[in-house]
C-alpha cells in the first residue's frame, strides 16, 4: 500500500506539475502532491526525499499565492467607460438635477486612496442623494458607491474603485477636489 500512495502522489505531481501553465489550481495540486510524495518519503525512510518534497511544497504554494489575480490589478484592468444609453432621456434630466444637488451639497472632500470621501451638508436632500447615486451606478458601473450615515449626524459618500478611476474622478469632478 505504501508503494502504491508513493506511486499515486509522484504521479500526481508530475502531471500537475505540466499542467500548471494552464490554471493557478494545477500549481495548488502540485502543491497537495508534493505534500503527499513528502510523506511517503518519511513513511518510506526515505528522508532526505521527504525533506525535499516539502521544501518543494512550500515553493509551489508560494507560485501559487503569485499567480492569484491582485483585486487592485484586476480593479485598473476594469474599462472605465460611462454607458450614455443607460438612461433614458427622462432619466437622464432628472440625473443632470440631481448631479447638481448632490455637487452642491458636498461640504469637504478627502482623498482615499481609490478615490474620494465627500461630507454632505446637513440639509442635504437623502433621497435625492440616493436616487442620483443609483443612477450614476447605472451610467458608469465601473464606480463603487457607498453612502453612510454616521452616528455623529454627518452624511459621507464614498466614490472611487481604483487608482485609475480616482484619476478619472479627479478630471470629471476637477472643481471638488482639494489641490
């Protein structure tokens, strides 16, 4: 049995190992199977076989953690392209009034490192600012959006998603953001 798990894991490992060009997955199963050929080394009494085995098990798991997609790479990769048929003509005047009001109520602006902290005045209209919000979200969904309503009484939208976009936001918003 012991010859057989040996057989099985060397295998394994061997066919993953040339298939790791295809998915980051086959580079995790190389992984599980030099695990697996470190302990039959061991079981064997074939130490230094198990010694090397998990040394190698550790330097796929490391190719593995690198080949995993980075959410900020993937977040600049997105298209930053606002879709101007999303909304209808009636949509689209009542999103020109809305953008307005929700400009005109911002009260400071902070840079994040995606994008961009606005504090509302306190008489800011909510409903408003959440109808313009989800509207934009349908014009431009490359956008993250957040609306939070602190325990302090304050109002802050969160606009951005990436480097990239905040850069985007920073040319189309130009006269709100601190120099």
């Amino acid at each position: 049995m012991l010859t057989l798990f040996g057989v099985v894991a060397v295998s394994v490992m061997l066919i993953t190992y040339a298939l790791e060009e295809r998915a980051p997955l086959f580079v995790l199963l190389f992984a599980g199977a030099c695990a697996a050929s470190s302990v039959y080394g061991f079981l064997a009494g074939a130490w230094p076989f198990g010694i090397v085995e998990a040394v190698w098990t550790g330097v796929a798991i490391r190719r593995w953690r690198a080949r995993q997609p980075d959410p900020e790479y993937s977040a600049m990769r997105r298209p930053i392209a606002c879709d101007m048929t999303a909304l209808s003509p009636g949509e689209r005047a009542r999103y020109d009034v809305l953008r307005r009001h929700a400009l005109d109520a911002i009260e400071e602006v902070k840079t994040t490192a995606t994008g961009f902290r606005l504090r509302l005045r306190r008489d800011a209209v909510h409903p408003d600012i959440a109808e313009w919000m989800a509207l934009e979200r349908r014009c431009c969904p490359f956008l993250t959006l957040h609306l939070e309503f602190k325990n302090d009484a304050t109002t802050w939208i969160d606009i951005g998603g990436s480097v990239v976009i905040k850069a985007f936001l920073a040319d189309e918003f130009r006269e709100l953001v601190p120099i």
